[in-house]
C-alpha cells in the first residue's frame, strides 16, 4: 500500500513539474513573437560623399551606419522656377539644365535644403523660403560658379598642370564640363557617373563624352557640394573645397561675382 501511494504520488509530481514546463515554454514563445529581434539595416543610404580635400582620394571612407535619410520633399503645385542666369531665348538647351538642377536639388540632394552656415552671404532671404525656392536660389548658385569654371560650355576643358596623372584615364588631369569635373573623382565620388571605357577613344571635346553631358555633370557636381556642406557645413571656405572659385582667399576666387549673380534671384533680395 505505502509502494503504490509512493508511486502515484511520484506519478503526480512528474505531470505536474511537465505541465509547468509547458505553461514557461508556451509564455517565452508568446513574449518572443511579441517582441521580434530585429536587424540593423547598415547598407549605406546616404549621398555617399568622401571629403573634397581628402588626402587620399581613392579611399571609400563611409565607415557604415548612417543616419536614415530625411522624406523627399514634395515640390509645391504650380511652382514657377524663377530663371536662372543661364538662360536665354539663344540658348534653350540651358532651360531645361535649370529645370533639371531644381528636381535634382529637390529630390536626391535635397540634403542641401536645410541651407549652410553662409547661404546668407549668397541668398540674404535663404531662411524665409520654402523648400522650391531654396532649390531655385542653390540652382542659381551652381549656374554662377560655372560662368566662372566654364563660362557656360558644356564642352569646356582645361589641363590641371599641377595636379600629375589621372589615376582613371592614366593621362594628364583635366578639368572638364560645365562644373570642370575630372574622371578621377568617380574613385571617392561614387554618385558620378563619367565612364571612360566609353569615352577614351573619343575626341577630346566631343559632347558624347559621358563627363561632357550637361546632366551628368551637373549631377556629380551637386553632389560635391552636398558633401561639402556635410561635411564643413559652408559654400565657402579656406581649405577641401573643390572649385577655386569659392575658395575663401584663393588666388582665382569670384565669391563676391557669384554672390552677386545669385543675389539678382528676386526670391532671394
């Protein structure tokens, strides 16, 4: 009689110790589904810029994880871009180089819209504007450095004497396109999209040059100067700036010239 009360008494514990089993394995499974692990999504979603005055260009230097990128504004119905001072009736082709520049800065460098510690110095009413405006007054800013890199020719082209062998073409370095742009930059300016494969056995200034298209030299070239904005937070300053035109004290700088064009914007006085 004692055996089997022992046995059925150690049969009742085991049920009992299994159905607590259960009841723990059930709740942990019940807070897992609620609570998903998740992942870190590190792919890079930012512009992708490395510093115009890195030391060593050919360097990828985004490290990883970036922030995730702002909503791309939505242009306001009806908008008239205000003209840029490109334009004119001799030259249509520039119209629609500024239309491109307001949904480009609008939309995949829309990072320059928040401005720089010195967009005043160029657009006094920057802060007062929305975000068209904005674009239109950067827009305007982009058409003043090349008058003074290109004079408005897409096809212009300039050799770099003091900056030695193109590490992409192997050749002499050269400045060219509307924003004087050169085909070493796709090695740390990834956005850019120069092919010399397709370019090389070209002639020099031939407009089907990749590097020669108005568009994807302005692409690359706003895409400059987000990084530079990112990164030193000002059009204009002393030192990894990429056009000598906005370099604060250089030998071949036109800061007061451009700041004068953009300031004929009427959104901007």
């Amino acid at each position: 009689m004692i055996a089997t009360k022992n046995h059925t008494a150690v049969k009742n514990n085991t049920i009992a110790a299994a159905l607590i089993s259960l009841v723990v394995l059930f709740t942990g499974c019940a807070n897992s589904s609620q609570f998903p692990v998740t992942s870190l999504d590190d792919s890079n979603q930012s512009a992708g810029v490395t510093d115009p005055g890195s030391t060593n260009p050919g360097d990828d230097t985004d490290t990883g994880v970036t922030p995730t990128p702002t909503p791309t504004p939505e242009p306001e119905p009806g908008y008239k871009m205000q003209a840029l001072a490109w334009e004119s009736t001799k030259y249509p082709e520039r119209t629609e180089w500024s239309k491109y520049l307001q949904e480009l800065i609008l939309n995949e460098w829309s990072s320059l819209l928040p401005g720089a510690d010195d967009i005043t110095t160029f657009c006094p009413k920057y802060n007062t504007l929305d975000n068209n405006q904005r674009a239109n007054a950067w827009a305007q800013l982009f058409v003043a450095i090349a008058k003074y890199e290109s004079a408005y020719s897409p096809v212009s082209r300039m050799h770099e004497t003091t900056m030695g062998t193109d590490p992409v073409t192997g050749g002499k370095v050269y400045s060219e396109g509307l924003l004087q742009l050169s085909y070493q930059d796709v090695q740390w300016a990834r956005y850019c999209k120069f092919d010399w494969q397709k370019d090389k056995n070209l002639a020099p200034t031939d407009p089907k040059k990749t590097i020669l298209d108005p568009y994807i030299n302005l692409h690359c070239g706003v895409g400059i100067m987000a990084g530079q904005i990112k990164s030193k937070g000002r059009i204009v300053v002393s030192s990894g700036v990429y056009w000598a035109v906005i370099k604060s004290g250089g030998k071949y700088q036109q800061i007061n010239n451009i700041a004068a064009i953009v300031k004929t914007l009427p959104l901007c006085k």
